[in-house]
C-alpha cells in the first residue's frame, strides 16, 4: 500500500526568496563574466546538454511551479522530452559514459521553455567562482572550457586564479536557509535531492510522506 504523500509547494515570500537568490546569481555571473570578456555568442560547445545533478526541494518545487504555468500543450511536449532523457541518460550511465543529452526545456528553437524558473546551475556555470565549505574550506571553480581560454590568454592573468572570481558562499548559505525554512527544519530526515532537471520533472512535484509533514 502507497503512503500518503503530501506535495511540497514554496510561499509566496519563499518564492520571491528564491527569485531574489536567483536574480543576484545573475547580477554576480554578469560582473564577472563582463570583467573577463566572457561572452556565450559562438560558443561551439553547450552547456544545456552537459550532465547537471540539482540538489534541493526548493528548486524543484519552483521548477514545478513553472511547469505549471504553462500551456498544457507544452508541458506535455517537455514531459515527453524528460521521459526520453531519463531512459538515454541511464542507459549512458550503464555503459559508463557521462551523458550529453540536450535538456528537455529545451524548445525546438533552442530556447530554454522555462528560463524565468531554470535552476542554480543553468544560472552560475561558466565564470570562475569561489567557495567557502561549512568546515572552512576554500574551494576554486575554473570555468568552462571557454572560459578557462580566455583567462590563460590574458596577459593580466599570469596564474587563472588571478582572474576575477564570484563568490558562491552568502548566496549559498540564502539557498541552505531557505530550504530549511522549507521543510520546517527537518531537511536532515529527508532523502538528499541528487537528481537531473528531467528526472525532477519525469517524478512530479516534490513529495513526502504524511507522517513527516505532521512530526
């Protein structure tokens, strides 16, 4: 017998939160991209078919709820692609290759069909970031490969951790806050989010159990 589940669905002031978030992700990736020259035009590679794994119920939920603010037309049309990916993507995964799939909110001009609700990765991946782990750790992200040859091929920046960096830490710590205002302080009972953009669409909005809601 299936438990009770019971959806997990974001505020009106959580989801303005996370706008929020999101909007000054797209502030710091545009100084820094800006500061380096960085520019997506002509790119030959696309990071909409590299392999993202997302981790938190709160963009989940606000995947969904973009999901939902479409015709139902194209919702249907991006469900599919979703059900498509999942099955390639796994069957990669079994033979031991990364996938590189293009997403399924991808529309047939090539346009992201949810853009306003795409995720933390879709809006950060490319410019070099940095990053301060709860135990203190410093951690540096390069870029993207287009990225990387820009930096190594100006002079002002002998060494690639010269060049101008976002810091990733306060808007993280907003994410992790935020989520655990979501789930009421509980987010350590739940299954940890690991998942692609198709697989959180192929399993529906998020979802627990009764019992959890009513601890």
């Amino acid at each position: 017998m299936n438990k009770p589940m019971k959806e997990i669905i974001l505020s009106p002031e959580q989801s303005d939160k996370l706008a929020g978030i999101y909007t000054a992700m797209v502030e710091g990736y545009d100084q820094v991209a800006t500061a380096i020259g960085l520019s997506c035009q002509g790119c030959p590679d696309n990071c909409c078919d590299s392999y993202f794994l997302h981790h938190t119920y709160s963009e989940w939920a606000y995947l969904w709820q973009g999901l939902r603010e479409l015709p139902d037309e194209e919702r249907k049309a991006i469900i599919g692609r979703a059900e498509q990916y999942v099955q390639e993507s796994r069957a990669q995964l079994a033979g031991q290759q990364r996938p590189q799939i293009k997403c399924p909110l991808l529309n047939e001009d090539g346009l992201c069909g949810l853009y306003n609700h795409r995720l933390l990765v879709c809006r950060m991946h490319g410019i070099p970031a940095t990053m301060t782990r709860p135990d203190g750790q410093s951690m540096r992200f390069p870029g993207c490969f287009r990225c990387q040859e820009i930096v190594s091929d100006d002079k002002k920046y002998p060494q690639g951790k010269d060049a101008p960096a976002m810091d990733r830490t306060p808007l993280f710590r907003e994410m992790v806050a935020l989520e655990s205002n979501l789930l009421v302080d509980k987010r350590h009972l739940l299954p940890r989010v690991k998942l692609t953009i198709a697989e959180m669409i192929v399993q529906g909005p998020p979802a627990v159990d009764t019992p959890f809601c009513e601890r």
